[in-house]
C-alpha cells in the first residue's frame, strides 16, 4: 500500500478515479485468496493505519478505493477451518464448511469442497449457513467504517449464496461522499 501512497499523484495524473485492491487482507501465499485472518492487512501491504492513510490520501485525490471480497473461500489457516482440522465435527464451525465427512483429509483428495478442484488450502464457505454470513457481513462494514473504503469487488460471486449478496447490499454501510472526478455519490 506504500507503494500506491507514493504513486497517487501519477495516478490522479492519468485521470485515476479508482484503485481496486485485490486480496489484501492476512494470508500464506502471494495471491492472497486464501484468507487467513479477514481483520487484518497482510503485513506484506501493510496495517490498518496504511490502509486509513491511502484510503485518506486518495480521497483528496477523487480515488475510490475497493477491496476484493474474497467470501466464497477462506484459507485453511482460517481460525474457523483451523478448529475443525483440531476438533471435528462436533464444534459449532463444522457448518462453516461443507464437508463430506470426518476426519477431515486434505490429501491427496479433500473430503470437503474447496474453491476450484480440490485445492485443500482454500476450503468453501457455507455463506447459508447465518454464523458465517454474519461474520462476514461484519467484516465487509468493518474495512467500509474502519478504513474508508468505498466498496468491494466480489470474487466468484456466482458460487455465493444469492441470499448472502442481498443481505450483503442491504446491510453494507453507505459509501462516503466523496467527490470522484465531478460525480457526488
């Protein structure tokens, strides 16, 4: 995010009015996509008070920044799939997921579905199931009320529950007010 700090006045330069993150938030890999910790910048990008500061700076700018909502699939170090791997299906995170059986196998094929085929490190959210779908209509408000964004791009909508994304539109924050390039939301 530094980075994107440093480079917002070539940006507004060039006419720039929106910087889409893709996964930024704590994780094992370099995509991203498998979220460890929703609550948190992965320290390779940065922190929360990074992330108020480009959100702060681009606003000045007229630069809406979004995040990528990565809801369809979290990563297997995610507190909630950690506690099933450690604890089976009698805790309450079991529905969480969708899984066939116990124990829980990751290799060499997973008894529980995954984003993509059988990619054990990114297990499926049950986004019907409500616990789930709370906890992340809470983390979508978070980074819209803690850091300022302004929104979220979706990833692999489609394969999240239709009723989720409602809730999702119905209980996310109002956007800022920011003045973009001429247009007030």
């Amino acid at each position: 995010m530094a980075g994107i700090i440093l480079k917002l006045p070539y940006l507004e330069e060039l006419g720039t009015n929106v910087i889409y993150m893709t996964p930024v938030f704590a994780s094992t890999t370099n995509h991203k996509y498998d979220t460890t910790d929703y609550y948190s910048i992965d320290p390779q990008f940065g922190d929360l008070d990074t992330a108020k500061f480009l959100v702060s700076e681009a606003h000045t700018r007229g630069i809406r920044i979004i995040f990528d909502a990565v809801f369809n699939h979290c990563g297997d170090t995610f507190f909630a799939f950690q506690d099933v791997l450690k604890s089976g299906k009698a805790l309450k995170y079991a529905d969480w997921f969708f899984i066939e059986d116990f124990p829980i196998v990751q290799r060499p094929k997973t008894n529980y579905e995954t984003y993509a085929n059988d990619v054990f490190t990114m297990p499926k959210l049950n986004t019907k199931n409500p616990e789930v779908r709370e906890y992340l209509l809470k983390v979508a408000r978070y980074w819209m009320e803690e850091a300022g964004i302004d929104g979220w791009r979706l990833d692999v909508a489609n394969e999240v529950d239709h009723d989720f994304w409602r809730a999702f539109r119905i209980r996310r924050p109002a956007c800022s007010s920011t003045t973009v390039r001429g247009s007030r939301k």
